[in-house]
C-alpha cells in the first residue's frame, strides 16, 4: 500500500485552524521561497495539518524541485504520524 492510498483510505477529520488556512493560502504563492517555507511549517504540524493533503499533493509536481521535496516530506510527515 502507497502513501496516497492511505490518504485515500483514512477519514480526515481534523479541523482547519486559522494557522494551517494561512499556511494553506501560502502554498498557492507565486514566490517558490514562501511554498517552501509553509511545506515545512506543515511538516511540522504532522496530523494536523491533513486539511493541507490535497494541496501539498498538488506541489509535488511544483517547478521548483526543493518545493517538490518538501510538500513530499510533508505529507510523509502527516501520514507517520496518523498510521
């Protein structure tokens, strides 16, 4: 089973917070600099920060390749933590 299996087999539930919907905002950025920095700040953040999923899996084919590590590194960091 594939890291996006189990995104797709698990029920979110967690409540966005005003910090993740900022951080959320943030990864829509035109400034590769500011994606980076909220893939990060989700990473940190691990299971609660599930409602940023679908949008870090839209980075993972962002131009710039450190942002495609880290929404990478974001979404392994939010699916350790709930497995």
């Amino acid at each position: 089973m594939g890291l996006f299996d189990r995104f797709k087999k698990k029920e979110i539930t967690a409540a966005p917070t005003a910090e993740i919907a900022l951080l959320v905002r943030q990864l829509q950025s035109v400034d590769a600099k500011q994606r980076l920095e909220a893939c990060r700040a989700l990473s940190s953040l691990g299971p609660r920060a599930t409602d940023a999923v679908v949008p870090l899996m839209e980075l993972l084919t962002d131009d710039d390749g450190d942002v495609c590590n880290a929404a990478a590194a974001a979404l392994s960091s939010i699916q350790n933590d709930r497995a």
